[in-house]
C-alpha cells in the first residue's frame, strides 16, 4: 500500500504533498498560520486512499514544517455526518539551499526492485532534494503506482523536495492511463518546471521510445503531437525567462528527462530526430547546464560533440541510472556555483569513478 509518510514534490512554485489515509477521514495541512484543506469543488475527500494537497513553497519555505490532520470519521451521511476525532503529525521540511553547493540524488530504473535502489541510494548520504527519474514500475494495476512514493517518502522522510519524471515503462499496462491520477502534474501535464534553491529545472517527457505506430504499442501511442506541445512549451518558458532560468539566485539549471534522447539510436528507436533537436536548440538558449537522464540501464557521461551523440547539444548529458544482475545504480549530483559533480552510486558499491562538469553554457 501507499506510505503514510507525505511525499513532497515540487511543481512550479508550488509542492504538491502526497499522503496516503488508510481509512475515512478529512485532512489538511497546516503550514505557519495557514490551514490548506484536501478539498474538491467546496466538498473536503474523505475516502481513503491517496491524496494530495498543494501549498505554496514560498510559504512552506518559510514555515520549515507543516502538520498533517485527519479528523477521522465514523459515518458519512447526507445530513449530520459523524466524526470520531482528530490525529496530528508534524514534519519538519528542509528547503534546498539558496546559496552555497547544493546535494541531489536520482533514482531510476528501478523496475520494482526496491531493497537495491534504496542500497544505491544510501551510497550517495544526505542530499537537498531527490529526483524519481522514471521505470520505477509499469501500470499493471493501482499497487504498481506504489513503489514511486514510498521510495521517495522513506529516502526523504516528507521533509525533502522530490521531483519525478516518467519513464516510458510507466506508459506501459491497462492502468497507464490513469498513472495523472497519482503522480505530480501541472495542469495535467507531466512536463513543468520548477525552482529549488539556486536550481532551476526542467521537466521533459519524452514518451515512448519507438514510433507511435510500433506494433508493440497495440494503437495506443500518441506521443507525437504530446512532444510537439511541450516545443511550445520550451519555447513558452523562454519567453518567461525572468521568472524562470533567468530569475535572480539561480546558479544551476538543469533538464530532466527519461529517455537519454541526444544520444545515437539503434534504428527502432532512432525517432523524432528534428523535433529533438529542437529541444537541444531551445535548451541551449536557456543556458542549460547539464541534461539528467536514465532509460539505458548504464552510467555515462557524454560531452558536447561526442561521436555517441546523434543530435548536437550545448551541455553535458548524463545517464545515470543503472539496473543489471550485479547491481542497481543511481547519481548524486552537487551543484556548485561554477561546477557539477556527478558522483555515480550501486548497490554492491561498484561504481564508476565522479566526474566534475564544468559549467560552460552561458
């Protein structure tokens, strides 16, 4: 089942905080002096299952903690409804760092195995804010949904930020459809940006990686004109670009993405060469930083103009998530002002060498 203990994603300028009731109840949050209620259209849920409310990060920033209430209920009926009680729980929340270096961890690839991506993730210490960068699981059924949060809830103890990304094999399984329903969005979207301390980041979804009309997917695929919306919205972003990558404080701007798309395809999975080079070109002009990535099961770290890149980029793209019979593996960033370290993880402890990536794009 879902963890009761919040995850806290960052979406925009907001956090999204993910929790799950087990049984009847209203909830809300208190952060400072201000009550968020988990409230739809006026009426507070009380059904159990996962839920989630949004705040404001400027004021969960400032309140460094928030109190999470249920008032627990005997009876919902249309009129008198009967109420047992209230439990409450705080949790104290770590913003990320406006100034100084800045830790984060991603985890991907997972693919169900939980006891050795929390090994390799554990390799790496404390971080500032953890990224869930997709295939943690397919979407056979509601408990395939499970595994993303309870990682990040039991590697962040709901007092870290965590940004997810989706992976390709969440697209996978009769419940794919439904995976919004459960996972962070922006008006729906699984693309968005968002700003934690001196970082700033992008989103990206790739979708799957064969073309739409690839038998494997059995017609459901209609990832074309879902990659073309978010050129919009790259191009979108650029035009906010004081409020966004340009905004004052950030040091580090960083894409996040699935699919390691810049780099050399066998031909099944050698699509969308001119939309993604457009996204290398719009990524440029944001002065990006460095490119985050799993999908490949390896680690690497491919410079601009490295024969195993298929598109020209103007920044670094690491694929940092490995999952093997010897091992899973997962990369620690820190984010300096001038520079990014990219310490590798495993689960047994092998892992390759950190690389120090200096900031050059701008």
């Amino acid at each position: 089942m879902f963890s009761n203990t919040p995850v806290v994603y960052a979406v925009g300028t907001d956090y999204q905080i993910f929790f799950s009731v087990s049984r009847s109840a209203y909830a809300r949050l208190k952060v400072g002096d201000a009550v968020y209620d988990d409230v739809v259209c006026g009426i507070l849920r009380s059904a159990p299952g996962l839920r989630q409310i949004t705040v404001p990060q400027k004021a969960l920033n400032a309140a460094g903690g928030y109190t999470l209430s249920l008032q627990r209920i005997r009876e919902r009926k249309s009129y008198w409804t009967e109420t047992i009680g209230v439990t409450e729980r705080y949790y104290p929340f770590y913003p990320v760092p406006e100034t100084g270096n800045v830790r984060a961890y991603m985890l991907g690839d997972a693919h169900g195995d939980k006891e050795r991506t929390l090994a390799a993730a554990g390799a790496f210490g404390a971080f500032d804010f953890l990224i869930v960068n997709g295939d943690v699981n397919e979407s056979i059924s509601v408990r395939h949904f499970e595994l993303a949060h309870n990682l990040a809830a039991e590697l962040t103890g709901g007092s870290r930020p965590v940004v997810y990304v989706r992976g390709n094999h969440e697209l996978r399984g009769a419940l794919a459809e439904q995976l919004t329903q459960y996972i962070p969005t922006q008006d729906g979207n699984t693309y968005y940006t968002f700003r934690l301390g001196s970082v700033w980041g992008i989103v990206l979804d790739c979708g799957e990686d064969k073309p739409d009309d690839h038998g494997e997917y059995g017609g459901y695929a209609r990832f074309h004109p879902f990659r073309l919306a978010q050129t919009d919205y790259l191009r979108q972003v650029i035009r906010h670009a004081k409020t966004e990558f340009d905004a004052p404080g950030v040091t580090t701007r960083i894409a996040v993405v699935h699919t390691q798309f810049p780099r050399k395809q066998e031909p099944a999975f050698d699509i969308e060469r001119p939309l993604f080079q457009r996204w290398c070109d719009l990524l440029g002009s944001m002065g990006t930083d460095v490119i985050l990535s799993a999908h490949e099961h390896r680690f690497a770290v491919l410079q601009p103009g490295d024969p195993a890149l298929r598109l020209q980029t103007t920044c670094p793209l690491v694929i940092g998530a490995a999952n093997n019979k010897e091992y899973i593996g997962g990369t620690g960033y820190v984010f300096s002002p001038d520079a990014i370290r990219v310490e590798f993880t495993a689960s047994d402890g092998a892992a390759p060498a950190p690389v120090t990536l200096r900031k050059e794009n701008r």
